[in-house]
C-alpha cells in the first residue's frame, strides 16, 4: 500500500479517525485492515518519510500511513488545536516545545540538517557566496518555520542584510522557487539540495556548522493507536531510518 501525503489541515481532517477506520482494539492485536496512523511532518522530510512511510506499511500489511507535509510551526499548531494525527515530526526542538501540551512522551531527536546557499543549475545570476546576494535576489523562509530562523542568525553572523524577494512558508516552497529559475539563489537544508539533483548547485554557508538544527519525533496525545504510532517512531529512529536519513544527506544525533 502506497503512503498517501495530505497537503493541508482540511484534507488530514477528512482522515477517517485519528488513526484507525476499522477499530481494532488496542490491545496489542493485529490492526484491522484500513487502519490508518497520521503524520505531521516538517516539509524538509518529504523524501525520507514517504520512504519509510512504505516501509512500514510493508512490515504491517493492513495499515496505511498518510503523511502531512508543512511548516514545523504550522504543524505544532495543529497538533495543539487536536488535529486527527498520531505523529508529530518537526525541523527543529523549539518548534515541537511549544506544542508539548500535545505530546504523550517525550521528543526524541532522529536527525540533525544544515541550511547551504542554491541556485538554479547553470547558475545564471552568477552567485558564487553569500556576498553575493542583493535586494530581491534570492528567497527563503519565514523566521517562523525553524528554516527560517536558522538564517536569520546566519545571515546575523555573516553581517548579511540584504532583503529576500519573498519569505516562502516552508524550504520545499523555497527549493521550488530556485528549481523554476525564478530567482538567482534560495537558502534550504543540505538534504533539499541533495534532493534536487543537478536541479541545482550548492554553495557552502560560511559558519551553518554552528547553527545544526535537530529534528525530533514524538506521539501525539489524541492518537488512538499510541502502540503502533511509537512502533512507526520506532522505525524512524532505529537502523533502517538513520539509513533513509544519512542516504539524503542527514546527518545523525
């Protein structure tokens, strides 16, 4: 069974259940077919969850895995206000702090990123450093996405000052602008470099080595299915998942 991704809160909440449309008890039976855990996750996982989002559904014939790719902080708000949802993965600790009211354990970390400079391949607005970037030329995140937050402290350490032409929700939204050609250059997580191939060129970001942002994962309160949401944490923080992960340029905790 194919993990399906559910783009905004509307269609997680058309979800049927938290995450089980058949019942089964929780009572550590074999789940009833069409059960179905949620995930809210951050954009920049995309790749690696619907990796190990298959993965899983292939360990546990009858369960399905709809992953919910936004904003950490968009996401931290909806787990808050109960959004039908067993997991709750963000791109950085202080966005999944603020939804600790939601969470029925403690976070763990499973990964850790580091923002880099791209531009489109060829490079046409021949960007070669962050001195390089003026008024409008480039775009990133807004300081409320952890992505976003990162580069304004990079961009503090690095007296940068010039203004983006847009702040973009999230860094796929940001990576997209680039991959159009849209702009001359965008600030993502290495791993959505290495996810856009020869799509794009990377340009190192002097001192992102000291601004790592860890990714943790927790169960959510409202999960239904809490045992088999920590068995799909299981899997993302074990061997297999820290292979999915390092294969897209993650690094480790």
């Amino acid at each position: 069974m194919r993990a399906r991704a559910a783009a905004t809160l509307l269609t997680l909440l058309a979800v049927t259940g938290c995450s089980s449309g058949g019942g089964a008890a929780d009572d550590g039976s074999e789940p009833a077919p069409d059960d179905t855990l949620t995930v809210l996750a951050a954009a920049s996982l995309t790749e690696t969850f619907t990796t190990l989002a298959e993965e899983f559904e292939a360990e546990h014939p009858g369960v399905e895995v709809s992953l919910a790719f936004d904003s950490s902080a968009t996401l931290a708000q909806q787990a808050l206000e109960g959004a039908p949802a067993d997991l709750l993965a963000t791109a950085d600790t202080r966005t999944i702090e603020s939804a600790a009211d939601a969470l029925a354990a403690a976070p763990e970390i499973f990964a850790t990123n580091t923002l880099v400079l791209v531009v489109p391949a060829g490079n046409p607005g021949g960007v070669t450093s962050v001195d390089d970037l003026v008024d409008g030329g480039y775009v990133a995140c807004v300081e409320t996405a952890p992505c976003g937050a990162t580069w304004a402290a990079l961009a503090a350490d690095n007296g940068i000052d010039a203004d983006p032409a847009s702040l973009e929700v999230d860094v796929k939204a940001v990576l997209a602008r680039v991959v159009a050609d849209e702009v001359d250059a965008g600030i993502v997580y290495a791993t959505d470099a290495v996810a856009a191939g020869d799509a794009v060129e990377t340009i190192e970001l002097p001192g992102a080595e000291q601004q790592v942002t860890s990714y943790p994962i927790a169960v959510l309160a409202q999960s239904s299915r809490p045992d088999l949401a920590q068995e799909l944490a299981d899997l993302v923080l074990g061997e297999t998942g820290r292979q999915v992960l390092a294969d897209a340029g993650f690094g480790v905790p």
